[in-house]
C-alpha cells in the first residue's frame, strides 16, 4: 500500500496576529504521528476563517443553478425589465440565428443585438452543463452553437471575443476569459459542429502571440494590457497592465495540448507558467489568476513542472498585487454577518465581495486537489465557508433594509444575484447591491454576468448525509484531463469524527482510496458506503475498481493505467502570519515542517531579509525572530524542510517591519497631522479628534482641498515607502507628493473611497501615472493629504509615516564571474528613463521605450572603491540611432554623464573617476560609493544599442570584475517590438 502520512511535526510558540510580541515558552519536538495523520500546505488567509460558518445555511446550489437556467433562457416572460434574454438573428460570424441575455436586469445601454457579452452567456451555457444539463439540445435549441458567434471570424480576428463584432487589444481578461469558457464548453460538447476547429485556431493564435510577447527568446513578457492580433503585438494602454494574462494563455495552451497533442501547446504553456514562476510580486488582475494554482498544480504532475503552487495560490487570497491592489478573499464578519470567504475587493470602502468571481473562484480551484492533495484541507475549508457565505448575494437571504433592489419583483424566486455585497454603503452594512444604481448607469443591481457563474458551485458541490461536510467534485471543472476514476473531496469541519455517507457507488463492488493519508479506507463497496473523516480533517476520496494493484510511475500512483495522484511530498508551514503583516519587536515563530511516511525531515532552515535565523532539524524552543535588529520596510521570511530522502518543500512570507525608532524622512500621527498647512491651492483643515486626524475640504472653489507637511528631501532614485492608516473616508481621499516649483502635485494615491492599512510604493505609483516623469536624486518636496469628492469631504486619518526601503547593495565578490548575456536580465528599467533589455542566447540589446524616447536599464546598485578608480569598458557592435552611459551616485541631484549621446561603435574605455571629476571641479570622489550604471539608447522611438562586451573593473587590481558579453543582435525593429523580458512598471492614468 502506497501511505502519505506525517511523521514528523515541529511546533515552534504560537503568534500574534501584529504588534509587540512577547516571548512564548513552547515544545519543539519530534513526534510520531498517526498513520491517519495528514500532509497539507496552508494557505494563509484559510487559517483565519472559521471550521464551520455560522450560522450554516447552505443553499441547493445546483437547484438553484436549474432554476436560474429555466428563468433567464425563457425568453417569453412578462414583466419590467422581462424578459432577460432575447433571439439574435443578426448571423455575426454565422449563418445560424443566436441569443442575447441582458449582464443586468434593466441595463440602460443593453438589450439589442450584438450587446450581448460572451463572459456572461458562455457562463450560462457552461454552469447550467455542470449542473446536468444538456444546452446543446434543450428545448429543439443547441444553445453551445449559438456561442460560436462570439468567434469573430467575419471581421479577419479569428479569436474569440467579449461581444459578436469586435476587436482585440483591448483587455486580455476580457479576451481570454471567454476562451476560458469555449474551451470548457468543447471538453464536455466536442460533437457540436464546429467547437474543436475553433479551438485548435485560437490555441494556434494564442501560441503565436506568447511567442511574440517573448517565448521566441523563450522568456515570455505578458506584463501588458491586451495583445492585438491584427498587429501581432502587445498593447498598453498607460493605465494599467493585466501580468495575470499568462495564467489564461497557460490554461488554453494546456488544454490545447491535452486536447491534440501538440507539443507547440504545451511549450506555450510553459513559456506562460514560467513567466508567473519568475514573478516575486503578485500579478493579480482579474479571475485569470484564479487558474494559476490549478495549471501550476496540472502541469508539476502530469508535465514534470515545478511550479511554485503556493505562492500562486496566496496570489488569490491574499491581496496585495501590483496590477491591482486590494483583491482577494474577505476573512471578516459584516455586521451580523460572516463573509469568509467571499472574492472581491478588500479596499473599497473597506470591502467589496463579487459573486461571479467567488463562483469562478471555485471551478477554478476545486480541481488543485486531484493534483496537489496537500491543500485538501485548506481549499475544503475555503470552500465551506465560500458555498455557506455566497448565500448573501441572493435577495432572500438578507433582510430587506440591506439591499438595493427590493422594489424589482420581476424574480420571485430569487434566482439573480446582486452583483456585489459591499461591506458599508450609507451607513448599513452589509449591503447588497452592485454598480448599476451605485452610478446610475442601470435599473437595478441583479447581475446576470455573476449569476450565470453559479453552476461552478451546483455542478461542483453536494451536500452529505451531515451538515457542515460537502462533497466537491474535482472532475467537473478539470477540463481535457485524461481517463480518470471518480474524485472527490471531503472536508470536515466538525470538532469529532464523522461517518461520511459516500453514495452513488454503483452495483459493482469497488474501493475507496484516500490520497491525503495515502490510505484505503474502505474495500469491496458498492451503493453506498460509510467513511469516517477524523476532525478538522479532509480526505479525497477515489472510486477504484475493487482489488486493483497500485504503481508508482513518473512520481505518480496509477491504478490500471489510470493517474490517481501524486507521490506523497513533504511540506512547510509558517503558521498564523499572513502576507505583508506588520510586525514589530521580538516575534515568535511557528513552523510546522512533515514529511511522508518512511521518510522523515532531515533539515529545517529558516531566513530572514536573507540572514539565516536557523537550520537544522529540530528548531529550538523559543525560537524567536527580533524584527528591531532590521531596518523598517518588507523582509522576507523565507523556510524550507528536507527529507532524508532529499524531496524538498519551501515557503515564504513577506513581513513588514515597522519599529518605533526607526529611520523615518518623515512621520506624523494625529497631533502632528493636526499641525499641518492648508495646501495652497486647494485648502483644507485638520483637527485632532479621539486619536485621529480629520482632514476636512474648505476649498472655495468646491470638493477637492487638505493639508500639506513641512517641505523635506526625498530621493527619487531610491525606494520611499507611504504607510497611511485610513479609519474612514465620507466620499474620497488622495495622497500627492508635491515638487517645489510644480503647480500641482502627483498622485501617489489616486482620489477613491478606500479605508485601511496601505503601503504604497511611492516611485513606484507616481512612474505609473507619469511616464514621463523627469525628476532625479534629490528634490525638495511635500506631501499632501486630501479629502475629495464633495463639499466638506471629510477622510480620518490615524497616521502617515514615510521612509527608504533597503535596497541590497551588490558587493564587489558577488559580480565576479557573472559574464553572460542573461546577467542582463537583473538590470531594470531606469525610472526617468524606461528601458528593456532583450538577450537571446549570447545576445544582448538593450531598446528605449520612453516618451521622450531616451531610455535604457540600471544595473542593481553597487558599492565601488573610487580610490581604486574603477573603469568601465564596453564594446558596442550596433546602434539605431546614439547610446550614451550615465552613472547615478546614491544622493546625487543628477546623474553624471560618462558617455555623451553618441552613435560610435566599437570598444570604449573609460575613467569613471576621472571623467566625472574633470566634469564637476568641485566634486572630490573618494572611498566606496553607492553607485549605478545606467546604459541608453536614444534618439528615436524603440532606439536600440547592442553590445557585445560590458565590463566594470579595477585596473590596479585583480579584484572585482563585472563581465557581461552579448554578441550583436542583426534584426530589424519589427522583431525588436515584442522581446520585452524586463518586468516593466504598471502604468496608470493620469
């Protein structure tokens, strides 16, 4: 028998969730476990939520899936705003007649043909299949047909878009979610005419453009908006980036692959998946993200990957992305309501759950299990709380006075969802409700686009024969897998032991094998059979046929040549932090490190901001991390474990250190915030009220005024952290920071409603909604702090603090040796003057893409001995039009020039020290500085210089060399467009 049950567990003190944490006394032992005993990852924001909602009012989710079919397909109803759908005989894209179904009851600007939205109508089709029906032959209409005119063929796209008669370019969310849904539409009806060829040509289409975005240098780039496939090339529109997009092509591309069996499929896959592995920040946009896990999960098992499952599904929970922050998974209580687990926005005035992403949420995650049952627990528990919460979308399962749409009664049954759940809205909280009236752009708040979503939970989740334990089926939403027995997961919520009713077994006599203990926990069964779940545990349960041989094949258990699950893997867990969690003085630690049966842990090791902290087997007591020994700002708390038999498991957290005392540019709490200025022009006022400062608008000229600090220096080439604490805001509130000479100031935090903890990346947000932002080093700025919105706008603040982020200074020893084209690929994009770098091989470009268009890359930042006078020798081999070098020293107002704008080739050498001192008389460069190079191309849009030798050294010494050698790259601007590999910064507007 093939076991996967724990045998080592470490428990190191238990944490407080923030704060000033004391020194907890705890064991730290090695013990022997049960053989029921389970393996399993946590996700951190699951830890947080309760074994068993309450109150437990589980809806039929899969009738309620049926009746919304029969409401919205029946194109006969009577009543206002009825009916909901309506027949399209437009013939877009094909000679049959289709349908339309409103996104909204009473939508202003919809209802006629070709105002239709695939992401709504494919959701329909697609939940109400999951649920049992058959749309391809209900009622003498083959609804899954009718979708093909989204394949918009007749306008030469050839892709499958959001609407009949469009263009591409414009969202990848909303250009591959629809793709998304055909593709799981052709796994279960690929008889309907048509289905297969149209996804075998969007597959192709999808390859090609992930091999223009960068997988023709095999380092694939979708930090963009959309990619337009009348131009073959990606789009950005200087608002927003959607990096999220590689998890869709991932998806599409895999499914492809699974599907035909073409291994260009799956090498899009990879060239999609890898671009995530290498994402340090969370690319969250939209739902995309949501199939990150799953792929990560699919492709570790069945393509040999080794996806970083985890981070990728923190991503979803968490919150936190640089695409867009403030999304993921409610751990609160709204009123007398509990919301756990709900997806949405955790900012907008303090939280805004969606129900089409919570119901997408679990298609998409429902199915990590079959390949990964680690998070068997986790997602079982998350699904729980999810299916019990969801509830509160529907008009019949909150009170009246807390919903927008009580005056439709077009829906009796309560079928349509509000599109949202808002934590306050006017003073009630929770409130039901949506964007339609909210911005007067609809009649009501009841979404069709969420509630057509809501088969991924009907045809996913059933009850049992006890309350609080669901069974999930993770075949349902895990499209093109091959031949598979029937899997299930089961979590148990309850504080004993429950008999689980597993039914539906059959006449023929089977067993039931669990892959989260590895064990057979019931043989020769058929009907139904009783299975015992311990408590707080989870099981996915497999129907095998009865009596059948394991093997062991690939890192796989197979059964008859069936996949049934992956080899048991050990795993880590840093227990009750959560991501970006502020913490101050000493902390203890909990870490919980197994290991499979028979194989035991050998080694723990522990980093902090990356100094070791332990490594061993077994942590001592008291193990404790002293934050005050760091500087303020985000470390990584990095834990690994391996087993004797060398199988690996890993897992990080980023902590935010935010100690008293600590260097600060600038802080102030509510007193202090109090005794700032009116902003000039724009006035308002502050007072100090209970702990907080109220900053009110007095503006004269109406809605838009607050205050500003005292004048201080900021350095705009190095990392400035905001951090504001926003009790509660009446309509909107800003943050600027304002450079002396400037009329106005710049966004750093664009006018909104949102209220919290934010920590905001200043450079960072300022560069994304100026592009073109010119400032450098040092300049004399203020911060201002302003309430929006409305006549008296009001936004209470508790306190505001500003400080450097540590950049790790790269020392001397560790470039040596670094002498290939991809050392490139650490350099970035120079803030003032955005740039890439493109390295193919032995080849190195490096191309402008600044408004100005003078752009290029800055190496990380170096300390350099000047006494030692360092040289920097470069060979240049071709050049579009001129190249220059510049080098920025920490402190500095402005970069020093050591190569003017020129068009030479050939090699170049240069006296570093020499040079910026015949330049500036009066500068004495001496000792080691904080430096950076800075290479440009410049002179037209997409300019390019191409080296082929780049070398930093000591001539006096054989000391410290930096080597990095491309050879020339001989293509033209066309091939140059798309090679984009650096991680460019999201843009916003202005």
């Amino acid at each position: 028998m093939l076991k996967k049950t724990m045998v080592l567990l470490l428990l190191v003190a238990a944490i407080p969730v923030g704060g000033l944490a004391p020194t907890v006394e705890a064991s730290s032992q090695e013990q022997t476990q049960n053989a029921s005993q389970p393996v399993q990852k946590r996700i951190h924001k699951v830890q947080s939520m309760p074994n068993m909602p309450q109150p437990y009012l589980m809806k039929d989710w899969k009738e309620l899936t049926r009746s919304y079919d029969r409401f919205v397909f029946d194109f006969t109803k009577q009543g206002e705003h009825l009916p909901v759908g309506w027949w399209d005989r437009t013939h877009d894209n094909m000679n049959e007649e289709t349908f339309g179904l409103m996104s909204y009851v009473g939508k202003f600007s919809q209802g006629g043909d070709g105002s239709q939205e695939a992401i709504n109508m494919m959701a329909a089709v697609l939940g109400a299949t999951l649920a049992g029906i058959d749309k391809s032959n209900q009622d003498g209409h083959n609804y899954v047909k009718m979708l093909q005119t989204f394949y918009n063929k007749d306008n030469g796209e050839n892709i499958i878009l959001n609407n009949t008669n469009t263009v591409s370019g414009q969202s990848f969310w909303y250009e591959l979610l629809p793709h998304v849904l055909f593709y799981g539409l052709t796994s279960y009806y690929p008889e309907v005419d048509q289905m297969e060829e149209i996804m075998r040509t969007t597959a192709d289409q999808w390859h090609d453009a992930a091999y223009e975005l960068g997988g023709k240098y095999n380092r694939a780039n979708f930090d963009y908006t959309a990619f337009n496939f009348h131009k073959m090339e990606p789009f950005i529109n200087d608002k927003w980036t959607e990096p999220d997009a590689a998890a869709g092509v991932a998806v599409l591309e895999y499914w492809a692959y699974a599907k035909f069996k073409d291994p260009k499929y799956l090498q899009a896959a990879e060239w999609s998946m890898d671009f995530l592995q290498r994402q340090e920040e969370n690319p969250m946009y939209e739902v995309l993200t949501y199939f990150a896990p799953y792929m990560a999960a699919r492709m570790n098992a069945e393509a040999g990957g080794n996806y970083d499952v985890h981070k990728m599904i923190n991503w979803i929970f968490d919150g936190g992305s640089v695409a867009r922050n403030g999304w993921g998974v409610m751990t609160e209580k709204w009123g007398d309501y509990d919301v756990q687990g709900l997806m949405g926005s955790l900012t907008d005035n303090g939280g805004y759950a969606f129900a089409m992403n919570t119901f997408a949420a679990a298609g998409a995650l429902a199915p990590v299990v079959r390949y990964d049952p680690r998070y068997a627990h986790d997602i079982g528990k998350w699904m729980l709380n999810t299916a019990n919460n969801a509830r509160l979308f529907y008009a019949d399962s909150i009170p009246e006075d807390l919903q927008s749409g009580v005056a439709w009664k077009g829906d009796p049954e309560h079928v349509i969802p509000y599109e949202g759940l808002r934590k306050t809205y006017k003073g009630k909280t929770p409130f039901a409700s949506g964007d339609p009236t909210v911005y007067y752009w609809g009649n009501t708040d009841f979404s069709l686009y969420s509630g057509s979503y809501v088969g991924f939970l009907g045809g996913l989740i059933q009850e049992t024969n006890v309350d609080g334990i669901l069974r999930i089926d993770t075949l349902k939403t895990d499209y093109f897998h091959d031949q598979s027995y029937p899997t299930y997961l089961y979590y148990n919520p309850h504080e004993s032991a429950k008999s689980v009713e597993v039914t539906g077994l059959g006449s023929t006599e089977v067993d039931l094998y669990d892959t989260v203990t590895g064990q057979t926990v019931a043989r020769n069964v058929k009907g139904n059979a009783m299975v015992s779940i311990p408590a707080d545990q989870a099981a996915v349960i497999v129907v095998l046929p009865a009596g059948m041989k394991m093997t062991m094949k690939d890192h796989n258990i197979w059964v008859d040549g069936v996949y049934v699950a992956p080899e048991a893997k050990p795993v880590i867990n840093l227990l009750s932090l959560q991501q970006k969690q502020l913490v101050q003085g000493v902390l203890p630690l909990n870490i919980e490190a197994l290991g499979p049966e028979e194989d035991a842990v050998k080694k723990v090791s522990l980093t902090f901001a990356g100094q070791e902290i332990y490594s061993g087997k077994v942590p001592p007591q008291n193990l404790t991390l002293d934050t005050t020994k760091y500087s303020n700002g985000f470390h990584d708390l990095e834990a690994s474990v391996t087993t004797k038999n060398g199988l690996q498991d890993t897992t990080e957290l980023q902590l935010f250190v935010s100690n008293k005392g600590g260097a600060s540019i600038l802080s102030a709490d509510a007193e202090q915030l109090a005794a700032w200025q009116p902003i000039g022009v724009m006035p308002g006022g502050a007072k100090a009220v209970d702990g907080t400062a109220v900053i009110t608008e007095n503006n004269p000229d109406g809605g838009y005024g607050g205050i500003s600090s005292a004048t201080f220096k900021l350095d705009f080439n190095r990392k400035p952290l905001a951090v504001v604490d926003v009790n509660s805001v009446s309509s909107n509130w800003a943050l600027q920071v304002h450079v002396q000479g400037e009329p106005w100031g710049l966004y750093i935090k664009q006018d909104g409603p949102e209220t919290g903890h934010f920590v905001i990346d200043v450079m960072k947000a300022m560069r994304s909604r100026h592009p073109d932002l010119a400032y450098i080093g040092e300049q004399d700025v203020e911060l201002w702090l302003v309430a929006a919105g409305a006549e008296g706008a009001q936004a209470t603040v508790e306190r505001l603090d500003l400080f450097y982020q540590d950049e790790t200074m790269v020392q001397p020893e560790d470039w040596l040796g670094k002498n290939k084209a991809a050392d490139l690929l650490d350099w970035t994009p120079i803030g003032s003057m955005t740039g890439s770098v493109v390295v193919d091989g032995d080849q190195a470009m490096i191309r402008e893409e600044n408004l100005l268009n003078r752009g290029g890359i800055a190496s990380p930042k170096l300390l350099i001995d000047m006494d030692k006078n360092p040289f920097v020798t470069l060979d240049v081999t071709e050049v579009t039009n001129e190249w220059s070098l510049l080098i920025y020293l920490e402190g500095a107002s402005e970069p020093y020039t050591i190569q003017p704008p020129t068009s030479k080739i050939g090699e170049q050498s240069y006296d570093v020290r020499q040079i910026i001192e015949e330049a500036h008389p009066g500068l004495e460069l001496g000792g080691v500085q904080k430096m950076q190079l800075w290479l440009v191309a410049e002179g037209d849009d997409k300019a390019t210089v191409t080296l082929k030798n780049f070398a930093l050294h000591y001539p006096s010494t054989a000391g410290w060399t930096m080597a990095i050698t491309a050879a020339a790259i001989v293509v033209g601007a066309a091939a140059l467009l798309f090679g984009i590999l650096f991680k460019k910064r999201r843009r916003a507007g202005l």
